[in-house]
C-alpha cells in the first residue's frame, strides 16, 4: 500500500501515471492544458519553434489555450506586436482556444476566463504562463505557473518534468462574519507565514469556512498562494465545485473527472488553524503582500485612490460586496471598477441591488468603469486605464503592491478586499467595513 498522500501529490501521482508519489521526487506529467497570453506568448512560441521546429505542430491543438489580457488596449507598438504574433501563430496552428481582442470571443483576465470557458476541471493539470495560473487550484486541479522555456516544451510535448512539492495546509473553521472575504483570509495567512513562506509547496486549504466559500471566493484563496511563494495552491473538490464545472461544459481535456481528497495520515510540513469568526479585515502595507495589518491597526491613513479589479478582486462576487457598500453613497475619492472578464462585465448590468444594476450603483456614486482586462494591475504602459502614474496612496483589490507594480515606483499601494476598498473609497482614508456592514 502507497502511504497516505495529500491533495497534490494524488493529482500529480494521476498524472505520472504512478501509484504514488512523494515530496522532492522528480516525475514526468501528462499536461491537461497549457495556457499563454500576450505578454509571455511570443516568447513560448519562439521558444517552441527553436526546439521543434518553425513549421512543428502544437503536442494537442484542443488543449492549448491563448488568451490576451494584460497589455491589450493600448496603442503601444510593441503590446500590439505580442498579440499579432499570438495571432499569426494561432492561424498557422489552427488553434480552436483563442480569445482574442477586438472580437465577440474576447474575454479578458485568463484566469477567470480559463474556468468561465470551461478549461478548467477536478484532477487535472492546468499549466500556465502566469504565475497566478494557481487560481484555478480552486478547481480541485493542479494549476502552476511556468516560465517561457518550459511552456515552449509543453507546447512541443505534452509533458513536464516536475518536483513533487511538499504540502502546507491551512484550515478555517467557524461561521464567516459578513465584513469577511476570502482576501482577508488569504492576506492573513502571507502576513504570517512570509512572502517567502510556501517557497516551491503547495498550500492546501481546508475547513468549514472553506466549503461555505462560493467558488469565486475560493479562486481568491487560490490565487494569491504565489504570494507566499506557493508552487500551487488547491481545495478539493465538492458539490459546489462540480456544480460551476457541469454549468460550463467541457472544453479541453479528458471527458472524466477525477476528484480526490488528501488521505488520512497524510505528511504535511506545516499545518495552521484559524478560527474566522474571530479575525477582522486584513490590510497588507506597501511594499509587499506579507506586510500585514488589522484594519484597525492602520484605519485613518489617508488615500488618493481605490481599485476594485483583477483576477483577484474583479469577479462578481467582488462587485457585489463592494457595490453593496456604495449603494446610495458617493466617493470621496477615485475609484476605479475593472471587470475581470467580459462575462463579468456583462454581469454588471444584470445583477441588482435594491432595483438598480450593479453598473447603475458604481456609476451614481461616482466610479470610474474599464473595459474587462488586467488594467492597471501589472502597469502596462502609460496609457492603461487605472494605471498609477504620480506617487499617490492607492487601496486596491489587487494581488501584489510592489514598488511600481501598479505604474508609479513611488506610489503606496495597500492590499484589501473589495469590502473594505469600497469602504475607503467613501471616506477617502482607509476605513472599517465594519462600520457599515451588519
């Protein structure tokens, strides 16, 4: 008998074609998908045609997704020339999964798009070239970020050669509150493990205020594991989840779905406990995700603007919580709505508040709404909606608050959930949700 193993190492032990595996083994993977976008894209197909040949084909044309999303609209020369060279490539190989730009299959962040076009499914391998590719971890897969060179091997094969990661696991109990989201759970566990934290593991999350998630929340969990250094990050898979993925269909990949749950006795490096119905909002500081704070710890500091976007932050259940707070109100600063995906764009007009959309709530209070897109969440070049080009404090949903991570080297940026940056947006320094949220 095999001994016990984790959510990870099953997956991976499925994709090994092996009974079992173990932490710090070395094993060759069957890949389920390989995703690209726009910025790493040309590079993954430079390298894939250096290896393999110019006039080589894709291992699998169904399951290589392309994505643009991050530096899309805009009129840099050289961000345009990436998508041109996505769609020469995408016409030579007869790629059925490409959501391009300036058409009606646009999309928008891939992250959200990947599970939203049903790309994503339990036990599977989702290789990307993005490092918040471990999002779709909430999916019950294992989902990873890859640099250019191992994509253009995948793209070529159909394989990678991977070291098992040893496994952390993170638990949440009790009744979530309702001025919690999965962000403050998130931005508490980086604050106090480290940004460097879960350097090449995979965090498990597990608990009653895990399951009690809806699988957007639980994307947001997902997502951030890189911000700890995660190689991956994964939930099993439940009622839930199986529902979101019937709902979508199946596009790329097998036609089973395998689910799996960590064994009994099964090795972990690190294991933590929290109890939710006794945190409270979490802010992360500038310069980094693991610089944390209690909302009161930091309440009052003054802000020239709030973000409520990205794959972190830009999904519906992130406009609801935040469109629920700016209901009837006005901001006292600028505040800036992207969509993460074109589905959600959409979801802005048919989701309603007290009668009025969603859209009808953040333009009455004086938001600003973007095109469905990374934004200013990466940058971009200087024409990027949102994008921070003076030195100013900014509270964002965002994944990271690098110094220049949202444009300007010198800007403040503080991490926050949609909750508790819509909040501040109405007062103009950060600000309790809990003074608004019953």
């Amino acid at each position: 008998m095999p001994a016990p193993m984790t959510m990870t190492e099953k997956i991976l032990a499925k994709a090994a074609d092996r009974p079992a595996v173990a932490p710090g083994e070395n094993v060759w993977v069957d890949v389920d998908v390989l995703m690209t976008h726009d910025v790493c894209g040309p590079g993954t197909i430079g390298v894939f045609h250096k290896h393999f040949g110019r006039d080589a084909k894709v291992w699998d044309r169904e399951k290589v997704v392309i994505i643009p999303d991050h530096y899309i609209f805009t009129t840099d020369a050289m961000a345009n020339r990436n998508v041109d060279v996505l769609r020469q490539f995408v016409k030579e190989q007869n790629l059925p999964y490409f959501y391009d730009v300036g058409t009606d299959r646009y999309k928008g962040v891939c992250h959200i798009a990947l599970p939203e076009e049903g790309h994503v499914r339990p036990g599977e391998v989702l290789l990307g070239t993005d490092s918040h590719t471990c999002t779709a971890g909430a999916f019950g897969q294992f989902a990873t970020g890859i640099g250019n060179t191992d994509a253009g091997f995948v793209m070529g094969t159909g394989k990678l050669w991977l070291k098992v990661p040893p496994t952390m696991r993170f638990v949440f109990t009790g009744k979530m509150p309702p001025y919690l989201m999965a962000k403050d759970l998130i931005l508490a566990v980086i604050g106090d493990i480290g940004v460097d934290g879960a350097t090449y593991r995979a965090m498990e999350f597990d608990g009653d205020a895990v399951y009690a998630l809806n699988i957007e929340e639980r994307m947001t969990l997902c997502n951030m594991a890189i911000e700890a250094g995660g190689k991956n990050g994964v939930i099993p898979a439940d009622e839930v989840t199986l529902a979101y993925v019937a709902d979508r269909g199946r596009k790329t990949g097998s036609k089973a779905h395998t689910l799996f749950r960590p064994d009994a006795g099964a090795a972990y490096v690190f294991e933590k406990v929290y109890d939710v119905s006794k945190m409270e909002p979490v802010i992360a500081k500038p310069h980094s995700p693991d610089n944390k704070a209690t909302v009161s710890e930091v309440k009052g500091t003054k802000l020239d603007r709030a973000y409520i976007g990205s794959c972190t932050g830009g999904k519906l259940t992130d406009f609801r919580a935040a469109a629920g707070l700016l209901n009837g109100k006005s901001v006292k600063i600028d505040t800036f709505v992207v969509p993460a995906t074109t589905e959600v764009a959409r979801g802005l007009d048919t989701e309603t508040i007290g009668g009025k959309s969603l859209r009808e709530i953040f333009v009455a209070a004086g938001a600003k709404i973007g095109d469905a897109s990374c934004a200013a969440c990466l940058g971009g070049p200087s024409d990027t909606f949102g994008r921070l080009n003076t030195p100013i404090s900014c509270i964002s949903t965002t994944n990271r608050n690098f110094p220049g991570r949202m444009g300007h080297k010198e800007a403040k940026v503080f991490l926050a959930s949609p909750l508790t940056v819509a909040a501040s947006a109405l007062t103009g320094s950060i600000a309790d949700c809990r003074d608004l949220v019953v």
